[in-house]
C-alpha cells in the first residue's frame, strides 16, 4: 500500500502543510487531503497512520455492510439443508488450508475424503490426519459457541485441537522462547505472554462492540497470533477466531487459501514488524471483499 505524501502549499508567502493520498473507488481516482497546519507536527508518523485507516474505512465500510446485508437476506431465504451443505462445504476448505499452512502434507481431495466420507488417506502422516479431524470438530464449536470470548475458551478449543497429536502442549500457554521460521518477526518471551492475554482479552472486551465487525475479525487474528501463546497452533487459532467474530456478527465466514499464503504472510510480518495493525487489517478488508464478491454487487 502506497503511503500518505506531505505536500507543502504556498499562499502568498506562508506555507501550508497537507497530507495527501490518492484512492481508487468504483467512480475512479480520487485524491484526499488532510490539513496540516504552517508546520510539519512532530508525530507525523501516526498522523500519517491514522489519516490513511480513515480513507479505508471510509472506502470498506460501506462495501462490507452490503456484504453483511446480502448474506443476511440470503441466509433467510436459504433452506436449512442448503446452508448446512454450504457450511459442511467451507468446513473442508478451511481446514485443509488451514492445516496446509502449517506444514500438513494432506490434499484438498485427501482432506475432503477424510471428513466428508470417512476414507483415510494412505502413505500420509498419522498427525495430519487426526488434526484435520480435530480441526473440523473445533471449527463446528466454534461456529456454534453463544459464549463470550475468553482464555478458558480458547485454551479448550487448543486442547481439543491437539490432545490426540502434542498431548503434552495441548491446551497450555507456553513457557519456552519460539521462534516463526522465515519470519523477521520474533515472538514475545514467555514472561510477556501471560500480561499480554490479559491485555488481549482487555482490549477485546473494550472494542467487541465499538470496532467494525469485519476489522475485530482482523485485528483479534493479528493480535493473537503476534502474541503467539502456543508452542504450536498459533495461526490456527487466530483464525478460528477470526470466524468466531465474524460469525458472531452475522458476516460470511473467511477462507485464507494456502495458493495465497505469500500476501497474507507479508501482511502478518509488517504489520508485526512495524508495530502497525493497520497494514493487516487493509490487506484484511481487500483480502475479504475479494473473497465475498458474490454478496458485494456493484458496490465494489
């Protein structure tokens, strides 16, 4: 994403300051600005920041409400048995890619057989198998939870995720150093995870009623998985949670396609490097009207 640009105009013989960005929006090339004053402000970086979340939100926002009010009105007209198939169908999507981030050596069609048919997959690892299993189990707990977001839910649904595979992390915070491989970004020390749930769960509690539905979706995936609690299944949780939110708020559910994981990735490490939510909840909003255009129109 191109950054905000400083430009200076002259009026007479004073000087003026403006931020300045150009956006592209379904009536064509736009340019916003935002007053700066007769001199540069100290913390340019985070007015930099802060006018460019603006412009997105002012761009999203309106897309992802037709987005929500379309699989609203779907969802209404759909019979039962249609959605269930619909939900069983993206179930074996998200788990297989999912579980294909984090290194599981099986297919799409080994992963569809496994949990659609009950056909065990051949020659392949005995783990990936129950974690995909398990993971489908999670994901239908997930969908189905009328509890609030907690660390006791979270540490249930890791436990259940992994006590047939890594019994002995299966449900515990870690205490050890971890490392992301090919990862510029390095996880907290285990003495900052435990303050760093709690602060997590904090700032969820302030902002699940405040924040766009669509951008506490991305900021919990990223702040959960920038903490980084588990010994393994980080990423799997984070997005779990990610359609936790989303589900909860009547949105369509989110698939993050193994093809594309090099965009998603580089979103996660500079945003997690640069200490800047915002350039994964804009990769976030682009990534997810993408992938709902079905339910966008012409808005987009």
């Amino acid at each position: 994403m191109t950054m905000a640009t400083i430009r200076k105009k002259l009026v007479g013989t004073k000087e003026y300051y403006y931020l300045q960005h150009t956006v592209r929006t379904p009536k064509g090339v736009e340019t916003k600005e935002k007053y700066l004053g007769t001199q540069i402000p100290a913390n340019i970086e985070k007015l930099k920041r802060d006018f460019l979340a603006q412009i997105y939100k002012e761009r999203w926002y309106p897309v992802l409400e037709k987005i929500r009010a379309s699989y609203s009105k779907e969802r209404l007209t759909m019979p039962k048995s249609a959605f269930e198939k619909q939900i069983r169908s993206f179930s074996v999507k998200f788990t297989y890619d999912t579980n294909r981030i984090e290194g599981s050596k099986l297919t799409y069609r080994e992963t569809a057989d496994l949990l659609e048919r009950g056909l065990t997959p051949r020659a392949k690892p005995l783990d990936d198998i129950k974690e995909a299993e398990a993971h489908e189990k999670v994901f239908y707990e997930v969908l189905e939870c009328e509890k609030e977001l907690s660390l006791q839910l979270v540490l249930h649904w890791h436990k259940k995720l992994f006590e047939g595979t890594k019994a002995d992390i299966a449900g515990k915070v870690r205490e050890h150093q971890v490392a992301i491989s090919g990862s510029r970004f390095m996880p907290p020390s285990p003495v900052e995870v435990q303050p760093m749930l709690r602060e997590f769960f904090r700032w969820y509690n302030r902002n699940k009623t405040t924040l766009h539905p669509v951008e506490l979706a991305a900021s919990v995936h990223l702040k959960f998985v920038t903490i980084h609690p588990f010994a393994d299944g980080n990423g799997r949780i984070s997005r779990l949670l990610m359609n936790f939110v989303l589900q909860k708020h009547g949105f369509p559910l989110l698939n993050i396609p193994y093809v594309n994981r090099a965009g998603y990735y580089s979103a996660l490490e500079r945003a997690q490097v640069k200490k800047n939510s915002n350039i994964f909840v804009q990769w976030f909003f682009k990534k997810y009207v993408k992938e709902q255009k079905v339910y966008a129109g012409d808005r987009l």
